[in-house]
C-alpha cells in the first residue's frame, strides 16, 4: 500500500529533564525521603535515580504522583517551564504515535497567544498529528498556515517541512496534482542546496513515488525509488526499510514480484530491527499478496497469518481488516470459497466498526467474488453494486474505479452489456 512517508520530530528534552530531575532530588532531601520511599508504591527506586539524574523523562503522571508525596505543586518540579514542558508532552505524544492525544495537547497550547514562530512548529506538529490520524483535510489549513508563518521569517528548512505536510495531505485527499506541485518545488530548492534533514530529500522522491503510484505511473515511481538508492546512506534502518518498502511495492505494481519479495523481505527484516510493529504487519500483509500472485500460496498464507498474529497482538482492528481480506483472497485462489466468503465477512465486519472505507470496500469485492464462485450470482453482483457505492461515497477516485471494474466485469457476465459499458465508462474518468 503506498503511503506519505513520514518521520518524528527529533525533540532534545535532555536539559529540561536535567533540571526537574535537580529539582526532584532537591524536593526529596528536603523531605528527608529516600529514593524507594518516593517511589513507593506506584514507582521504582531506579525509575527515581534515572529521573534525578536527567536519564529519563516523566510523564505528567509521575510528576504529579511525586508532587503529591513531596507535598508540593507539580509546577514547582517544573519551575518557571511549565508551557515548555507541555510543549515537550505534545512533541512526544506525536512521537509516540498517540495522534488523538497529540492532536488534544497541540490544540491546547494554540488556544494561548504564541509568538509567531512557536505557533508555527506548532501548527507543524498538529498537521502531522492530523494526517496520521485521518484528517487530511483540518491538516491542510493547518499546515499551509505555518509555512506562511514560516516562510515570513526567513526560516526556509521549517517552510520546507511545513509544505512537505501540506502535501502529505493533498495526497491523503488524493489531489496527486497539487501535491506534486508542491513536492517537486522544494525537492527543487534541496537540489540547489537547501539544507533540510538529512534524510529529507529521501522523504521527498519517496512521496513522489507514492503520488506515481497513485495514480498508476508505476515506472516513474520506480524512478523516484531508483533515485533514492543513491541516497541509500542518508537513511536510518527506520528510513531505509520504508523505502524498500515503498520499493517492493511498485515491484509489485509493475509485475516484477520476484523482485518485489525480495526487496519485502530485506525492508521486513529492517523494519523488525527498528521495532517497527505495525510497518511490519504491513509489508507482511504486502508481502502475502505478492507470493500469491506468484502462485506460492503456501508462503502468502504464512505472511498473512504472522501479519494477523500481529495485528491482533496490538489490537489493530484497522490494520486486520486488511489482513482478513488477504487471507479471503488466498482462500479464494486455493478454490476454497466458503473460507473465503467468511474471511470477507469478518474483514468487512471490521472495516465498518472502524468505518475504514478502503477495507470495506476490498473486503465487498473479494467478498462479491466468494459468492459467485459458489454460484450465487446475485449475492455477487449485489456485493459488488455495495462496494461501488461505498467507493462513490467515499469519494476515492481509486476506490471508485477498482469497484466499478469488478461490478463491470460481473454485469457483462451476467449479461448486462450496456450497463457494463457505461460502467467501464465511468470508470476510465473517475478522477
């Protein structure tokens, strides 16, 4: 699945953790407590020792259960810092993939007046939190403002930041057009020299490619990929498996599935390093589809069963709905139909409880060919006419010509050639 690369802002809390740990050990002594009697219950004497000596960071949990035992105001632990410290909380909710929770803490710090340019990073952190929560279109405004902000002074790496997320977005919003704009205009600006990240002309190609793919360029995806090859020292093992990833999947894309299981295999095995769950569970399900279009359902069926082992290990019920639909469609290669039809029906189970369009329009289709293959047509054609309208309503151009291909394919057979035709029609403009 081709997807915005992204990466986590790098945020250097070691001197503010220094200093509440100081004032921490101070709090203490002057309480004539030991480390384990502070600790007590909730904590460890080495959870104490690590954050009086600026080792680890605490959440505000801890602070305010230490506060409370110290018999003091979790702000005299943070001292004369506390917009600083909530600041830091929100940077590494985003951090931790907790986007709900860093969306709530951008938002709390942006009711207050912040100068222009501390309104800007936040605006960048909430942009990004947004568009790896699903809300592309409250990103943009958010993101195209803090670039404006940014690009007023003079701060040209953040402005280049902030657009890639604008872009990010117009991709999420499959407005490939404008997102390519953007991205080729500071991918030219980092030719010239920009200095960015290290690894930001990377992110760049990458979600170029992403962009090809979308809207079926798969060699010129290829090249932006190819492109990045060179670059291959810039990228940490995190970086460098989505790109491989990201490699492995135009592979696909473009019949080359020998090369696309190779290349999956070495991005899993980078990801599995960087304890990349969820990218992992991901190429896993990937993975699976390319094994079977190369006829070795034997290995798909091992791919998708480690990805739904871990999918469900983290509670993902977005991600397994993806996975359950694979497994339907290896069911329904193997010529085992019923597997299939119950696979479909739990994935699409999944996909509406979390309303994820996309995998419940994949589960529809797989679902509408399960039942045809076991020679109820009209429950077929039905799924079918379902899936399109989800696919319409949802107003993804991709998802509306991928659902009304298949409906296409089963009117014609069914006869229906002039509803068929129209169909294709409609199809081949989806834009």
């Amino acid at each position: 699945m081709p997807r915005v690369s992204a990466t986590r802002p790098r945020v250097d809390d070691s001197p503010l953790a220094r200093k509440i740990g100081e004032r921490l050990r101070k709090a203490r002594l002057a309480a004539g407590l030991t480390q384990t009697q502070l600790a007590d219950p909730r904590y460890t004497k080495a959870y104490v020792s690590a954050l009086e000596n600026g080792l680890s960071r605490p959440s505000m949990a801890a602070l305010n259960h230490f506060a409370g035992r110290l018999g003091i105001s979790a702000s005299q632990l943070i001292n004369d810092e506390p917009t600083a410290w909530a600041r830091l909380e929100a940077d590494l909710l985003l951090a931790c993939s907790r986007w709900d929770e860093a969306i709530a803490a951008y938002c709390n710090l942006l009711e207050a007046p912040q100068p222009s340019g501390a309104r800007a990073e936040l605006l960048r952190g909430l942009s990004e939190a947004m568009i790896r929560n699903d809300q592309a279109g409250d990103a943009i405004a958010c993101a195209t403002e803090s670039a404006e902000l940014f690009r007023a002074a003079h701060r040209d790496a953040d402005t280049a930041l902030a657009e890639y997320w604008v872009a990010a977005a117009q991709y999420l919003r499959e407005n490939t057009t404008e997102s390519k704009a953007i991205l080729n205009a500071i991918l030219t600006r980092v030719r010239a020299g920009l200095k960015v990240e290290p690894d930001f002309r990377a992110r760049i190609l990458m979600a170029l490619s992403s962009n090809e793919s979308l809207e079926g360029n798969h060699n010129a995806a290829l090249a932006y990929l190819e492109e990045v090859r060179g670059l291959d020292a810039d990228l940490d093992d995190r970086r460098r498996a989505a790109y491989m990833f990201d490699l492995a999947y135009s592979y696909r894309e473009t019949g080359d599935y020998e090369a696309a299981v190779r290349t999956g295999i070495i991005s899993l095995g980078l990801f599995r390093r960087a304890e990349a769950e969820r990218e992992s569970g991901a190429l896993e399900n990937d993975l699976s589809m390319s094994y079977l279009a190369l006829g070795n359902s034997s290995r798909a069926a091992e791919m998708a069963a480690s990805a739904r082992a871990r999918f469900e290990r983290l509670d993902d019920k977005w991600w397994l709905a993806f996975v359950l639909d694979s497994q339907a469609r290896i069911a329904l290669a193997r010529g085992s139909a019923d597997e299939a039809a119950r696979y479909a029906d739990e994935a699409l189970g999944l996909a509406q409880l979390n309303k994820n369009a996309k995998a419940s329009v994949d589960a529809l289709l797989t679902l509408a060919r399960a039942r045809t293959a076991l020679g109820d047509t009209a429950g077929g054609l039905a799924a079918n006419e379902q899936a399109a309208e989800l696919a319409r309503t949802a107003g993804s151009p991709s998802l509306v010509r991928k659902s009304l291909r298949d409906l296409a394919d089963a009117l014609a057979a069914s006869g229906d050639h002039q509803r068929a035709f129209a169909l294709m029609r409609e199809a081949l403009t989806a834009s």
